[in-house]
C-alpha cells in the first residue's frame, strides 16, 4: 500500500542557489508562508522554452511542501539537483522507448542509466513505463507496454532494486467506459483483457495503478450543466450514488472511485490507485470556460486540503489519496489550447500564478498540525515520458491533450454520462 509521508516545513538551503538569487527570495517567501503539514506530489513538465535550472527549483518544490515529484522522463540535470534532497521521485519512460524495452538487456541498460546512477542520493522510488498508452489506441504501442513494464521490473529484481523502485503506467480516465454514478465504473470492453494482465502485473509486485483525472474537462465540455460549485469542491448538496448510498460532493472523488469501481469489477481489489495527474489552467480560450486563475486557485487549494484532512474518498475512506497536481510550471511550448499553457502553479520566473492559500495560520485554514505521521510504504506511480529532449510525445499524451485527442464524439459521451448523472441526481 502506498502511503504518502507527511511532508513538514524544510528549511531551504540557498547555498547552491547563489546565481538565482530573486528567485530564491521568492522562494524564501513562500516558504515563510507554509506551516501546514501535508503530503504532495506535483508533476514537473518541461515543455517550455524558459524554465528555471533544476538547482533553482528545489527550493520552489519546497515552498509548497511537494514531498513527491513526477517527471515525464528521467532529466540528469533534474536527478542531480535534487539528490539528498529527501524528495521521492516518480521518472518515466517515453512510448516511444516501450518496443525496445522487451529486450531485456535494453531494459537493463536503460535502468542502470536513469534510475541507478542516482540512486540512493535522488530517491527515485518509481518508473512510470509509457504515459497514456492504452486510450492511444496504437495496437502496436499498447501490445508493447506490458512486456515493457515486466523487462523493467525484471531489470530492477536483477539489480536488487525491484523492493525499493516500483513498476508502473499512466492511465488517461478515458479508460473508462462508464463512469457515472462511481459505482457503475467500469473500463472500457476493448481494454479489458490488457488491463486484467496489467492489474494483475501490479497485484503481484505491488505496485499502484495510476488514472490521470480532470474534472475540469468535464465541466468546459458542458460549463452550462456541469455544476461549478461540483467540480471545485464547493458544493453544498452534492450527490448521492444511488446505488451504493454514497454521497460525492466532489465531480473529483466521484471520478476516482469510478476508476475503482472498474479495477474492482476485474477482480482486483486490493490494488491501489494513485492520481497521476489533476489540476486546473488559470488561463484559456474565450471557449474554455472556466480557465481562471479563482478557479484554478479554489481547485487546487480545496484539493490540497482535501488531501491534508486525509479523509480519502467515500468508497475508500481509509486510503490516503496520493495525488501529483498538474503542474509546477506554466510550459509556453506546450501546443493546443490556449489553457495546456496554463496549468502551471508558478510562472517560469518563480513567482506563483495566484495565490493558493496558504498563510502562517497554515494551510486553507485547515486545522492540521505540524507534526504528523503517516506512514510509510512506497508510493508512487507515474506517468509517462520521454527522455530529455524527446519528451514531447509522451508528456503531450498526459494532460489534456489526450482528452482532446478523443475523437469528439467519444469525449462529448463520455462527458454526457457524467452530465446526465449529474443532472439525475438533481445537483
Ligand atoms: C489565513 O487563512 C485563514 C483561513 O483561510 C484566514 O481566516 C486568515 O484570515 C488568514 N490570515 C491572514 C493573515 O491572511
Ligand atoms: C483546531 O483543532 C483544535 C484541536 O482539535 C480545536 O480546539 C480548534 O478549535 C480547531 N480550530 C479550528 C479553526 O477548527
Ligand atoms: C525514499 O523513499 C522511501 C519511500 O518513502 C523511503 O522509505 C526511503 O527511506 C527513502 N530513501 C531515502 C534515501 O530517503
Ligand atoms: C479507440 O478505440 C475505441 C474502441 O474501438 C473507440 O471507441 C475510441 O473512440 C478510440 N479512440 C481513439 C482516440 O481513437
């Protein structure tokens, strides 16, 4: 089971970081801010012409308590600058590098070049092999991917890594045929048999199942029925399951115990699920609605305490959500819509799109105490990615674009049954 650590405020060293120093003040001051003791992963995309050196960014990671970082590849210079750091890292291996991987001694190679080398320093505690692969609907790229994960995880047991490195994929929440009410989830018909093998895969090593989920693209797909208040944590009704007698007051937990729903209808109940990727942009398209910046601010701060009162979700009360926010950085090369540009929690410069609530009485007015506990197991799960520099493609199939990719017909039914529910149920 994994279970996040807390994470507590951590001193910043600013020593390496002399040459950014505004940065670093900005850095300093955020830090100032934050008192409130929760566990967060945050996913750093680097598509962007104008980011910050990796040095500069650990003390912005730590600003906002991220404990866990995901990367879509297995940067050096992002490994490097945040060895003895204490951050758990989750790296990736780009779809395009699933085909090679079923030979084992390219796995091997590719193990001991992007995960050995940094270890014990960076604790890379997971590889996420291939981002999205399934909804992308490549038979090819999709017979690859189990075979991948297994050559990886083979790799890590013959290195006697496999107890501290975990074996894992990404999954966009397309997977899902039905998704609504949460206990009617299953996966889509076509994808079954693949996703038993790659359940089954996680059942025996342990590792956690990983679903990328949005509400946000429920509610642009239909802003004027799609509640608002639904999707970011602030409704007062909510809706009922009628099935299980669940209560969701959330369109986000609602999603999550749809995901497992359909890990349980195969059969695998005691696998767990990690959220790979959720956010909100601050910024879009006149037809992108919702892209605001108060939006972006009330998803991400209401989801942050959503995480810090541990409470999980109502088909698993009992599970800490481990959730890596999409994204650390705004990433001006990203193409699409004008909102794939805006996800990020910071600009590149280091200051923060918009305030996300924390203050010295702690975080979101949350009553959590400085010292907390939880305990320990692994973590971590990933998501896809592509090795510097060819990390496009797999970094692109992660977010959004992969809901766009959907042929529209597919999205717009998809988002239908969640509407329907929605509006079924009287919202
Ligand atoms: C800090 O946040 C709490 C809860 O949101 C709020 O009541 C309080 O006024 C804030 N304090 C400052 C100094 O902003
Ligand atoms: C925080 O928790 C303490 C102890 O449980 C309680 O006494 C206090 O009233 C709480 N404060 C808020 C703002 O909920
Ligand atoms: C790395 O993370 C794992 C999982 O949380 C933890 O058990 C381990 O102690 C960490 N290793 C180091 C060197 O920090
Ligand atoms: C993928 O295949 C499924 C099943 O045939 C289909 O419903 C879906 O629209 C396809 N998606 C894409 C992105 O081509």
């Amino acid at each position: 089971m994994a279970i996040f650590i807390l994470s507590f405020f951590v001193p910043i060293d600013f020593t390496p970081f002399h040459r950014f120093s505004t940065l670093s003040l900005l850095f300093f001051s955020a830090s100032l801010f934050f008192t409130a003791a929760f566990s967060l992963g945050i996913n750093y995309g680097q598509i962007a012409s104008n980011l910050p050196h990796p040095e500069a960014v650990v003390p912005l990671v730590k600003s906002i308590g991220a404990t866990h970082v995901k990367l879509y590849d297995a940067d050096p210079r992002v490994l490097k600058a945040f060895a003895n750091t204490g951050v758990e890292f989750i790296v990736g291996l780009g779809n395009e590098y699933l085909g090679r991987m079923r030979d084992p001694k390219q796995a091997a190679s590719w193990v001991k070049t992007n995960v050995q080398t940094y270890l014990p320093a960076t604790n890379i505690t997971c590889i996420a092999v291939g981002n999205e692969v399934l909804t992308l609907n490549d038979s090819t790229l999709s017979s690859n991917l189990l075979p991948a994960m297994e050559s990886i995880h083979s790799a890590l047991v013959s290195l006697n890594l496999d107890k501290q490195v975990m074996v894992t994929t990404a999954h966009n929440l397309a997977v899902l045929e039905v998704s609504y009410p949460p206990s009617a989830g299953a996966f889509r018909r076509d994808l079954t048999q693949k996703l038993s093998c790659i359940l089954d895969f996680h059942s025996k090593v342990g590792s956690p199942f990983l679903i990328n989920a949005y509400p946000y693209f429920a509610y642009k797909a239909n802003p004027k029925q799609v509640s608002l208040d639904f999707v970011l944590f602030e409704s007062d009704s909510g809706m009922v399951d009628q099935a299980s007698g669940l209560h969701y007051d959330n369109m986000f937990c609602a999603q999550i115990d749809a995901a497992y729903s359909a890990v349980e209808k195969l059969g695998y109940k005691n696998v767990c699920l990690q959220i790979s990727e959720t956010g909100w942009p601050s910024k879009g398209d006149p037809d992108e609605a919702g892209a605001t910046p108060e939006n972006a601010r009330k998803y991400n701060g209401n989801l942050i305490k959503l995480i810090s009162e541990k409470k999980g979700t109502p088909m698993r009360p009992n599970q800490d959500l481990n959730i890596y926010v999409f994204a650390l950085f705004n990433e001006n090369q990203k193409p699409g819509p004008t909102s794939e540009r805006n996800f990020g929690l910071f600009k590149p410069d280091g200051t923060p799109v918009y305030n996300l609530g924390f203050n010295s009485t702690g975080l979101l007015s949350t009553n959590t105490t400085g010292s907390v506990s939880s305990s320990g197991g692994t973590t971590l799960s990933g998501s896809s990615p592509a090795v510097t520099g060819s990390s496009s493609n797999g970094y692109l199939s992660i977010t959004a674009d992969d809901a766009e990719r959907l042929p529209i017909e597919r999205a717009l039914f998809l988002l239908s049954l969640i509407v329907s529910a929605i509006l079924s149920f009287q919202l």
